[in-house]
C-alpha cells in the first residue's frame, strides 16, 4: 500500500506536487494554532487571551500600508514581467518594505506624541508589529520566488516551522513574561522574524539590487489602486473584533475570537476544495465547456454547505474541547460565523470568473461595498444587541459580498461569454437559502442532544454519498496539472 501510494505521488506533475505540498503545509499551521488554542485558553485569562487577537487584527491592517501587501499579486505577476532578474525584483521590493516601515514607525510616533495610544498597545509592542511585518514580508517575497518556479521543499519547510515554532514560543514566552497576554505577542513575533531575518540577508545575498525605479513605480502602480480591496478585506474580517474591545470588553473579545477561530477550521476544508477545483474551472472555460463547470459546482457546493452544517452541529463539543466555562457562549456566536465561511467559498467561485477575464476592478468593488456594510451593521447592532450580534452582521456582509460578486461575474460572461453562464443561478440559490435556514435551525437544538445527535448522523450520510464528487475534484486537478 505505501509502495504504491510512494509510486503513484513520484508519477505526479510537479504542478500537482507543489499544490499537495502548499495544502499540506497550510493544514499543518492552522492545525498547530487549533492545537495550541486549548493550551492558551487555559493559561490566560480572556483579557490576555483577547490582546494577541487585537494585536493580529492591527497588524494585518497596518500591512496593508507599510509592506502594500506586494509578496501576493504583484511579486506573483512580476516573476512574469521580470523573469530575467527576479532575485533583483525581490531584493528591490524588499528594499521598497524596509523604507516604508521605517516611514511606517516614524509616523506613529509623531501621531502617538498628539493623539495618545491609538492601537491599545505600549510602544515597544507597536515597533515590534512593524518590524514583524518587514520580516514577515522578506519571508513571502522570498516563497512567492519558490512557489513561481514549483520549489515547493523550502517553502513547505518554512511553512512548517513557522506553523509549529510560533505556538511552541507562544507557550513559552507566557510562561517566561511578566505579562502573559504580551507574552503570547512576543513568541509569535519571536517565531516570524527567527524564520523571516536570515530570508531577509538571503533576498540581499541573492541580489544587490537595493534600489530599482522600474521595480518601485511597478509596485506602486500595482499595489495602490488595490489598498481598497486589502484594507476592505481586512475591516471585513478583523474590524469586528476592534469594535468589540471599544464597544463592549475584551473579555468579549476574547469569546469572540475563540469562536471565530474555531469556525475557520472550515476553511481548511474549503480552501482545499476550492485550490482543488480552480483550475478545472479554468480548464473547462479555456475550452468553452461551462456545462461541466454548472453541473459540479451545485454538487460541490452542497458538500461545503453539508460540512459547515456539521460543524455547527458540533459547537458545543468544540467550545468544550477547546475552552473553559469563560467561554460557553462562543457556541451562539460559531453558527453565523460558520455561515460566513460557506459563502466566503460561493463568492471566491464567482470572483474567479472575474480574475480569469482579469475584471479586478469588480473585485475591488465587491470588497468596499462588504466592508463599508459590515462596519455599519457593527456600529448600529454591536451597541444595541452586544458582541454576538457582530456574528450576524458578518454574516449578513458576506451574503452581500457574495451577491455583488454574483452579479459583477454575470457582467463579465456577457462580455466574454456571449452571456452563456457557468454556472447554475437558480442551484446555488436554492443550496445557499437552504442552508443559512438549516443554521438557524440549528441553534435551539443545542439544548436537546439526542436531536442535534440525530442531525449529526444524517449529515454525515450525506457527506459519505457526496464523498465521489470531492475526490474526483483532487483527481481532475491531477490531471489538469
């Protein structure tokens, strides 16, 4: 069995074995951080386990200004554009994110002198994100260099470290610091620049290309018109929580973040369907074949609905295992949040019509509209209803999300497709009405187990008589590959 399981991976394309190993590689950080989360919120009180999760959502907006966030598409189509001096691009980016962090540090220190502590953080722990980031970054330009060219054993092993070494030096680093909640801060970063620092000197070894124009005003060309749609993305998904900290406590954050964090584990599932099933979808419409593409997306789209079912079935198990009693109200805060990230995988299906025709603009627009929706929603129902209700109006900005992809990507098939659609309009509403009812549903059952049981069961019929469609989805990729 292992010889020919060993047989059959060195028969793969190297495309194939690239994309296994990215997959396995992002399963084994998310699974590290699940693993760690019942060690964390045991050893740290809700306040303390609340200010890494504030941390993370303030670092993940700052990037988007002081690195651009140039290591995704830009770095990516660059390996294109400068195939012939890559090791230079790489190093002159770098140069261009070492500038603006230094920017970046310097202008919250004037900002900090005039208007206080902004961010909820005493400084050193701000110049730590900030340099962080630059070292997070010199990491990523420097796997995006690999993953161009399918050298997937360094970047995997990168990966793997940095997935298992931060939640080690998290543990401790609580321990071993006077402020356990900073502590948690301290071994993550610590984890990031151990990895990113030597990646930093190789980009710099590689290359002594420190400044390039034609690089830098492609960066900025590239990367400035798309700050909308990053920092939309990020107020989406992380704004939440910042307005829980000022609307409500940070022990409500904490309870938050637990259950936000738990739900994502669906997206390991659904990131893996949908890396899976990409590019057949592009295969089918390079040979103008939309009706496989109509016919297997319901299908597939009825197994994430039917896996996130489960999960929320499975709430209260999973705060149990993964928490205290502080935190038994994550289970009413999991079902909306679970919700989100099945229509998280419908709107990436739509919006890969649009980065196939290359119709970014419409991406771009998408993301604003969410954003600015989600904020809203938040500002009105947070003060009212509590943090719970931030759930929901996540859920309700997701379901708009996926509505404006829907109807961009139908302006893009009239314009490329002759308005033939690749996909199943009246399906995917059915599946997706369906299933937001079923959730709903679901949250009174968590009071009688023998129903909830019941359900569980069921569902996990359905997956087994789905399970065909998911392995042929791996088995096309395969061959696309």
């Amino acid at each position: 069995m292992m010889r020919k399981a060993i047989s059959k991976y060195k028969g793969l394309p190297v495309i194939a074995k690239a994309s296994f190993w990215a997959l396995f590689s992002g399963v084994v950080q998310r699974a590290a951080s699940v693993i760690a989360t019942p060690v964390f919120t045991r050893i740290l009180t809700t306040e303390e386990y609340a200010q890494y999760s504030l941390y993370q959502s303030w670092q993940n907006i700052l990037q988007i200004f002081v690195c651009l966030n140039v290591f995704n598409y830009a770095a990516y189509t660059a390996m294109v554009k400068f195939e012939d001096d890559k090791d230079g691009f790489i190093t002159a980016a770098q140069t261009l994110v070492t500038l603006l962090t230094l920017a970046g540090i310097g202008v919250y220190c004037f900002v900090r002198l005039f208007a206080g502590d902004i961010l909820g953080f005493p400084l050193p722990i701000v110049v730590l994100m900030f340099f962080e980031i630059l070292f997070l970054s010199a990491c990523n330009l420097w796997q995006q260099r690999r993953r161009y060219e399918y050298q997937y054993r360094g970047m995997t092993v990168v990966s793997v470290i940095i997935g298992v070494m931060g939640p080690l030096l998290g543990v401790a680093a609580v321990y071993g610091a006077d402020d356990p909640g900073y502590g948690r801060i301290y071994g993550s970063a610590a984890a990031h620049i151990a990895v990113g620092l030597p990646l930093y000197v190789w980009n710099i070894v590689r290359s002594r290309t420190f400044v390039r124009r034609k690089y830098w005003r492609y960066i900025l060309a590239f990367c400035l018109p798309l700050i909308p749609h990053f920092l939309s993305i990020q107020i989406l998904s992380k704004s939440d929580r910042i307005m829980i900290d000022r609307m409500c406590s940070t022990s409500d954050v904490a309870v938050y973040s637990l259950a936000y964090n738990l739900s994502m584990l669906m997206l390991i599932v659904s990131d893996a369907l949908l890396a899976a099933y990409t590019p057949y979808t592009y295969q089918c419409m390079k040979e103008k074949r939309p009706e496989p593409i109509r016919k297997r997306t319901s299908q597939l789209l009825f197994a994430v609905a039917l896996c996130n079912i489960l999960f929320i079935l499975f709430a209260p198990e999973a705060v149990a295992l993964f928490a205290t009693e502080e935190y038994l109200e994550a289970i009413y805060v999991i079902p909306a949040v679970s919700a989100s990230v099945y229509f998280m995988f419908l709107f990436n299906l739509f919006a890969n019509i649009e980065y196939y025709y290359s119709e970014t603009k419409y991406v771009a627009a998408a993301s604003v509209i969410a954003a600015a929706v989600n904020v809203g929603l938040n500002f009105i129902f947070i003060q009212r209803y509590g943090y719970i209700a931030a759930a929901y109006t996540t859920l309700i900005s997701y379901v708009l999300y996926s509505v404006s992809h829907y109807l961009f990507m139908r302006k893009v098939t009239k314009k490329y497709n002759k308005g033939q659609p690749f996909y199943d309009g009246k399906s995917l509403l059915a599946i997706s009405v369906i299933f937001v009812a079923a959730t709903l549903c679901v949250i009174p059952l968590y009071q009688f187990m023998v129903m909830r049981y019941s359900l569980i069961f069921a569902t996990c019929a359905g997956l087994w008589f789905k399970r065909e469609v998911m392995t042929e989805m791996f088995q096309k990729r395969q061959k696309t590959g």
